[in-house]
C-alpha cells in the first residue's frame, strides 16, 4: 500500500539553520522549536572559529542537537580541520556535522570539495557519526549537472566506507516537481540516504529572489508563480505553503523514500518557527 503524506508529516521531524551571528534570534526562537531539532550552524566566509562554536554552544544550551557546517574549500589546512573538529569534539557539537563544498572558486588548502575530507578519515576520529552531504535538485549555477551526481554517489559511497551514518540535505527549491522527480533519480541511483528537502522559510520576495539568484535556484516566472507571488509585485512576505503542500502531495514512499524537510531561515529563525507554529494551527 502507497504511504500518503500530509503536510503535517512533513513537519514532525524538520531542521533548521542559523549563522553564527543568530544567536540572539536562536535564544528568541527557542520557545516555539521542539526539543532536540537539528539546527545547522554555517561556516561563512565572515565567520571566524569563536563565532561559530559559540552558535554551537548556543544550539545545545537551547535544547537542541547542533549540525555545523564543514566548508571544504575554506580550509587552509588539514591542521586547520583537525582544530576546528577538536573545538566542536571539547563543545559536545561533534556527532553531527553538514560536510560542504563551499563557495570560493579556487580551495584554500587541500581539501576541493566535501568528500575529500570524508575520505581524510578525520571525521569520525573526533567523533562525528553522521554526516549530512549536498544535493541539488535544481541544479548548481557553476557544476554541470552529471558532474553533480557524480559528487553525489561519490559522496555516499565515502560515508558507507567510513561507517558513517548520512542524510542528503538539499539547497532550497521553489518546485515540488522538480524535488521530488530529482529525488526519484537519487534512488534509481541506489542512494538510500535519507533526504532532508530544502524549503524557503518565510522572508520577504526581494530577498527570496536575490538568494535565488546567487544560488542558481530556478527562480523563472513560471516557477515563483506557482510558488505563490509574481515578479510584477514585489511587495510584502512569502512562505513554503504551497511547496510543503505540493510535495506532500507528490509524496510515493515507494519511490521517493525517507524525507523530511529543512528551514534555510533567509527571514530569521524566530519569524520561521512562528511559521510552522501558524501552519501547522491551520
């Protein structure tokens, strides 16, 4: 028999993401966010090594279980990794980590993309567990769409090798289409990896669209409509209603397997968790 979702499945085991400059928000937020909640922490170009386990900290002074963020190509040095995974490993912030490429075109050190230090054999030395990998269902701007799920069987044939428990954690999307066919692919690939899907939290248009464009998202016109706003008004908030509603809908637990969701909080973490509280009254 099909397993059919609602949209209240999909909530009932979400995460979220925060910088290491929302920590103020995070302490806000805290009342509105199930004990336990996976909360990212980044690893920006602007962020120094303090900032980033003080989010951590915070993460689990709240009540909630920190993911930080690995930016392979922002790191100098292996010395560098092994500081970074010893700090969170002294924080109680390293059984769960997001393993990332990163932004910068050219690699800081050694490590050019996230399975390159999966496969340092570092990780679990410093006691991660799990690792959370990328996946792109809208395609990246700069990576050639094969070279991509390259990375990704790749990727997950490393955290296999390792002993390594994983999930794929998806950049944000605007069709629950184009999700939910690409996650039918991840499974023909034989990836049974459990995917956190990533959504929009609510923000306001022109800042939707500007992270849309940065990250390549395909944000065309076609695509936002069905969303829920238009190019021509540019005014005012949106939120993930009709995506978390259509890929509810689309949902074939045959096909498409363990999924959950994950908040990329472009509007803060307090205004996304008052959003699921909302969503989930109506």
């Amino acid at each position: 028999m099909t397993k059919v979702l609602t949209p209240m499945d999909l909530l009932t085991d979400f995460s979220l993401e925060m910088t290491g400059k929302d920590v103020d928000d995070l302490r806000q937020a805290t009342p509105l966010i199930p004990a336990g909640t996976r909360v990212n922490v980044t690893f920006l170009g602007n962020e120094d090594l303090p900032m980033r386990l003080a989010a951590a900290r915070a993460v689990l002074e709240s009540g909630f279980a920190p993911v930080p963020h690995i930016s392979a190509r922002r790191l100098a040095s292996r010395a560098e990794l092994e500081q970074y995974l010893g700090a969170l490993r002294d924080a109680g912030a390293s059984e769960r980590v997001f393993a990332v490429g990163g932004d910068p075109a050219t690699p800081a050190g050694p490590y050019a993309d996230s399975e390159t230090v999966i496969r340092s054999g570092l990780l679990p030395e410093y006691g991660v567990r799990h690792v959370s990998i990328a996946g792109y269902p809208e395609g990246h701007p700069d990576i050639d769409d094969e070279l991509l799920w390259d990375a990704l069987r790749g990727k997950a044939d490393s955290l296999a090798k390792q002993g390594l428990d994983g999930t794929i954690l998806t950049q944000f999307a605007f069709d629950d289409e184009a999700v939910l066919a690409w996650i039918e692919r991840v499974r023909a690939e034989g990836i049974d990896l459990p995917i956190r899907i990533g959504v929009p939290g609510p923000a306001g248009v022109k800042r939707l669209i500007a992270f849309a464009t940065r990250f390549g998202v395909g944000a065309n016109a076609m695509i936002i409509k069905k969303y829920g706003f238009s190019l021509a008004n540019l005014v005012g908030t949106a939120g993930p209603d009709k995506l978390i509603t259509g890929l509810a809908a689309g949902y074939d637990e045959a096909r498409h397997g363990r999924v959950g969701l994950h908040f990329y909080t472009f509007g803060g973490l307090t205004a996304t968790s008052e959003w699921i509280q909302a969503f989930r009254a109506k």
